[in-house]
C-alpha cells in the first residue's frame, strides 16, 4: 500500500514538473512573439525584411540557443502537430483573407486567378511528381511508392500565399497583389485538395478507373467544400439578420460570427473537405452579408478581431517553422548522407522553379489573349514576378510533408527522415532567399509605382481592378456599376465575360438574395437595428 501512495506521488511530481515546463515553454513562446511583433515594426521600412522573414531568424536564433543549452538533445519549445497548424492556426488566416477580400476586384481577376490557383497547381503538382518519380530512383534515399511521389507533388506544389503577400505592397502594384493573393489562396486550396484525394484513393496501380476515381474525388472536394462555405456564411446572415443581436448585445453578435466563421471550418473537417476553401468562401459571403447585418461597433470589432487573430497565426507558423528547422532527430537520419540530402533539396527546388514556370508563362499568355486592352494584359515583367513571388515554400508545405512523413512529429524510416529534412531546407531557403530578393527585383522589373500608377490613369480604357487593390479596409464600392453595359450578342458576351457575368449576378443577387440574407441597403431600418446610415 505504501509503496503505491509513493508511486502515486512520484507520478504527481511528474506531471507537475512537465505542466510547470510547458507553462515555461508558453511564456519563452509569447515573449518571442512579442519580440517579432517589436522588430518587426522597428523594420518596417527596410527593403529587405519583412515580417515573415524577421520571425523566422528569431526561430532559428532560438532553436540554436535551446539546442545548445540542452546539449544538442532539442531545438524547439513545443513539438510541432499538423493538427495544430490546421485546426488552430491555419484558419484565422484563410478566413481573413475572404473577409477582407475586395470581392469585386476578385471575381474580375476571377478567370485569371483561377487559372493560375487551379490549373496552374496542377501542372506544378504534375511537373514536380513525375520529376520527383524518375530522378529520386537512382538516388539511395529508401523506399518510396507512387503515392509519396504523387504527395511530394502535392506538398511542393503549394505555395506560401502568407509571405507573398507580406513581401508584395498592395498600394504600388494593385493588380500584382491581386493575381497572387488569389492565386495563393486557390493554390493552397488545390494542394490541399489534391494531397488529400491522393491521401483517400489507392494508387497502388493506376489504371484508368482509378483515374477517373481520382479526378472524380477532386472534383468533389472542391466543389463540396466550397457550397459548404457559401451556406454557412448564409446561414449565419439569415441568423443575424432575423435575431437582430446587436439590439441587445454586440458581444453576441461578434461571438456569433467568429464562432460560425471556425464551425464551417470545422464541418468541412467533420465532412472530410478541404477546411481551407470552406473557411475562404465563408469569409467572402460573411463580408458580403452578414457584416453589414451587424451594429457599427460589432463591424468595427470583428474586421480588427479577425485580422489581429490572421496576424498572430502567421507569426507562429513562421517562428516555429524557423525554430523546427533545427530538430536534432530528423537530421540524425541525414548526417551519414549530407550530400543524398543536399541533393534532394536541390532537385526539388529546381523542380518548384521548373513548375512554377511551366504554367506562369503559357497561362499568362492565354489570358492576355482574352483581354481587350493591352492595359488589362500581363506584362513579361510582371510575369516574372509572380513567378519569382510563387517559388516561396512554408507552413502549408511543412505541415503536409509532417502529415505524410511523419507520426506524431516523430520519423522512423530514412526515407521520410531526408523527405522532411529536404522540405525544411526547401522552406527556409526559398522564405529567405526568394522572400529578401522579391522587393528588389519588383523596383528593378516594374517602373516606379508612382509613375505606373500615372500612366495607367492616362489610358482611357484602364479597368478599375488595375487602380484598385484587391483588399481594402473599406467594403466594396456599388456605385461604380454604371459603366458595365449589358452584353448586346454571344460575341460581348465573350469578350467581356466577367463584366457581364457580375452583372447578372447583381441583378440576381439584389433581386432574390439580399431581400432574404440581408446586406448593404437591404436591412429595414428600426431603432436599433444594424441598418447602415450612410448619408444620401
């Protein structure tokens, strides 16, 4: 009896220890946070550093600190978990970029965009998997069967939509940022969708019924995950909007949004889906609907709440990524075989460059031939910069090479060990390298944005989405429709297909939509309400 009161209490010891070190990791963990947050305004205004960049070096300035001070055993404070970064992190930060998304100048760009997030990730996936399936063979790396390959595909093809964006400005190159914030966020949809449908289907041998399995689970992923989105966005306006909260409570409101925001992430988890394009369409369609449904201050606080929550995320990924890229256990793997894994980095990102191209230039081209005016077209310059600003590797990437690669953040098998030792060197080398040269290369490619800016108002024909960032902090404009003219035969139609596609939406949109779901000018106005007084 004793001697189990005496386990017991060394077992409680135990626990009170580990709970005492985490509550230790937590605290060195927001301190460094805070640290990033600090510097990173201090830099605001270098041409080289950005925010993602800054938090990265303050990770592996960490990482070789703790490893040092626990002699070579650890490098990190907390063990990396894809579920964490999916379910916790990843999130705020998709959901935000729908929210804040200028709707208009996005599904302007919509065709282009598309084609680039989309198609443009699948010729990636596809360069990279069959570059990856004949080179790796003749390489002494371990056993890997036609679903790694096809995953390594997959992984590589996402790009890092989070530091892109952060190296971009969206007031000197509006139509830039436009075309690779929405191409990010597709992307990063489409590898996700992509890795999951590999992750599902059995590609033990491929023959054309598992093909068409394959193509068939895609498709419905994507398609699922999207409607998914659009209806709880839906939902949470129709709620809103009938309850009418913000007569008793803002906070109910605010807590209603967020938590409807994280459900329909939630759900497409629950329902197998891609979480990421849910939460996206669901921000575009709460931003649209229900956000002007709210009270002035629940506005207010939601748009400042969503974009802090976003901010933090993105600070965390990149420090623990540079924080994770020093764990002594999967370079342990490695150390025998440097040059195998200097090799493997360096096929793969020659990979990435080779991909990004094959499908930056020939879609680039496609679609300067579906627009009218050479002002609407794609420049060879700003060509090369959306390639350069793509070849930019993160925590997508990290978190689907630990979901594959890895069981519990722990590797076992030498093949998976240099999979994600190569994925942590193609991250951190493309973050660092590709993410200090993009602002450069934009002044040395594109004229000065001030000049840019002059000469595109100068053109008669110059589209409001060139002048127009893609996000802003004010909500879409409706007064500007006036010059969308409707299509007079099949032939406008299909020159000018998304101008008239919009058109009929709003017209559909005023008609049966926002009558039901409520938005700007379509709330009925009651001591209280959360009708939007705007001056007339």
């Amino acid at each position: 009896m004793g001697f189990e009161i005496g386990a017991l209490v060394q077992k409680l010891d135990m626990l009170s220890t580990s709970d005492h070190a985490s509550v230790v990791s937590m605290n060195l963990f927001v301190a460094l946070l805070c640290g990033c947050i600090v510097i990173g305004h201090l830099l605001e205004e270098n041409r080289w550093m950005n925010e993602s960049i800054t938090a990265l070096i303050i990770g592996l300035c960490t990482g070789v600190v703790i490893l040092l001070m626990s002699r070579g055993k650890s490098s990190h404070l907390l063990v990396f978990s894809e579920d964490l970064f999916f379910i916790y992190l990843l999130p705020p930060i998709i959901f935000n970029a729908g929210f804040q998304v200028k709707k208009k100048q996005f599904f302007r760009n919509f065709i282009t965009i598309m084609l680039f997030g989309a198609v443009g990730t699948l010729i990636s996936f596809a360069v990279i998997s069959t570059g990856v399936m004949l080179i790796f063979r003749g390489l002494e790396i371990g056993h890997l069967d036609i679903s790694d390959y096809l995953a390594i595909g997959a992984i590589f093809a996402a790009t890092d939509s989070v530091c892109t964006l952060q190296v971009l400005s969206q007031d000197e190159t509006p139509l830039l940022y436009s075309l690779v914030f929405g191409e990010g966020v597709v992307n990063d949809a489409t590898s996700v969708v992509l890795f999951n449908a590999i992750q599902s289907s059995d590609l033990t041998t491929i023959d054309p019924r598992i093909a068409l399995h394959f193509t068939g689970s895609f498709l419905y992923l994507f398609l699922a995950s999207t409607l998914l989105g659009v209806l709880v966005g839906l939902l949470s306006a129709y709620v809103i909007k009938k309850l009418y909260f913000g007569r008793h409570s803002t906070d109910r409101e605010v807590a209603l949004m967020m938590l409807m925001a994280y459900l329909s992430y939630m759900l497409a988890e629950l329902f197998y889906l891609s979480g990421i394009l849910t939460v996206f369409f669901c921000g575009i369609v709460m931003s649209h609907y229900t956000w002007h449904n709210v009270t002035e201050s629940s506005r207010i606080t939601t748009k400042h709440a969503f974009a802090t929550s976003s901010f933090v995320a993105e600070t965390f990924i990149f420090l623990y990524v540079g924080m994770d890229a020093l764990d002594i256990e999967k370079w342990r793997f490695v150390s025998d075989s440097p040059g195998t894994s200097v090799a493997v980095s360096s096929i793969l990102l020659c990979l990435v460059l080779l991909g990004r191209a094959a499908f930056v230039f020939p879609l680039s081209f496609l679609s300067n031939l579906t627009k009218k005016s050479r002002n609407e077209h794609i420049t060879f310059g700003q060509q090369v910069i959306i390639w350069w600003a793509g070849l930019m590797r993160g925590a997508v990437s990290m978190a689907l090479a630990y979901n594959k690669f890895t069981s519990s953040g722990h590797t076992q098998l030498r093949a998976h060990a240099i999979m994600i030792t190569s994925t942590i060197t193609v991250v951190l080398f493309s973050t660092m390298v590709f993410g200090l040269m993009t602002q450069p290369l934009i002044r040395l490619l594109l004229p000065h944005p001030k000049q840019l800016s002059s000469a595109a108002s100068s053109g008669p024909n110059t589209p409001k989405s060139v002048m127009v960032p893609l996000l802003d902090n004010q909500q879409d404009s409706e007064a500007d429709l006036g010059d969308v003219h409707p299509p007079t035969s099949l032939r406008m139609l299909l020159r000018t297909p998304t101008h008239t596609v919009h058109r009929y939406w709003r017209k559909f949109d005023d008609t049966f939509m926002r009558p039901v779901f409520g938005g700007r000018g379509f709330v009925p106005f009651v001591p209280g309400s959360p009708t939007e007084r705007n001056p007339h």
